[in-house]
C-alpha cells in the first residue's frame, strides 16, 4: 500500500493518464485556508479554560462562603485545569502565527535548523 501511495506521489503529472488524484493536484489551488482552520482547536481551549475557570471560581467561592454544600476539592480542581487550558490556548496563538510566517527548515538529522547553533 505505501508503493502505491509513493509512487502517484513521485509520478511525473505529464505522464498521467488524465486521471487526477488527490496526492498529485490540491482541490483548490488557488484559494487560501480560511483563519477558522487554523485558529479553531486554540479557541476551543481557551473557551474550555474560561468555563472551567470561571465554574471552578464560582464553586471556590461557594465553599469558602460556606453558602452552599460543595465538595472541597472540586473548586480548586477546576480551578487549575480552567487556568491550564487557558493559558495553553492562548500561548497557542502565537506559536501558530510564528509558524505561518516561518516555514521550518528541515536538516539532515531532523532537528529544526532555528534550533541548532551555527
């Protein structure tokens, strides 16, 4: 099966016998990937931090208020998982712009050639 794959994608597009695929031509060529394509999985974690965040700050309050009968430990647990989404999401961003803007360069053992010192 990897022959197969490997050999449509190494096979010169003028010997083809008109049949396009999907590892030799992109769907549209012209037409840039939207923002929402790239940006979707880091709003969707500080989305989840947020609520998580803000139920684990409520539910903290309720304890330590002694308004309502809440677990001890589910506030501060929220609390930080919340906080850890958050921050990830939104550390997120900026590591995906930088990768838009620099394409990484690949050297001969694998390591980004950033990364390693001239």
């Amino acid at each position: 099966m990897l022959s197969t794959a490997s050999t449509i994608s190494t096979m010169d597009p003028s010997c083809q016998d008109g049949g396009d695929t999907e590892a030799s031509t992109p769907l549209h060529p012209q037409q840039a990937p939207s923002c929402w394509l790239f940006y979707s999985r880091p709003i969707l974690a500080i989305g989840v931090g947020l609520l998580l965040f803000g139920s684990g700050t409520a539910l903290s309050l309720l304890y330590f208020t002694q308004t309502a009968s809440v677990p001890y430990l589910l506030g501060p647990l929220l609390l930080s998982v919340g906080l850890m989404f958050l921050v990830t999401g939104l550390v997120w961003i900026p590591v995906l712009k930088q990768s838009q803007s620099q394409p990484w360069e690949g050297t001969a053992g694998g390591a980004p050639a950033a990364l390693i010192g001239d």
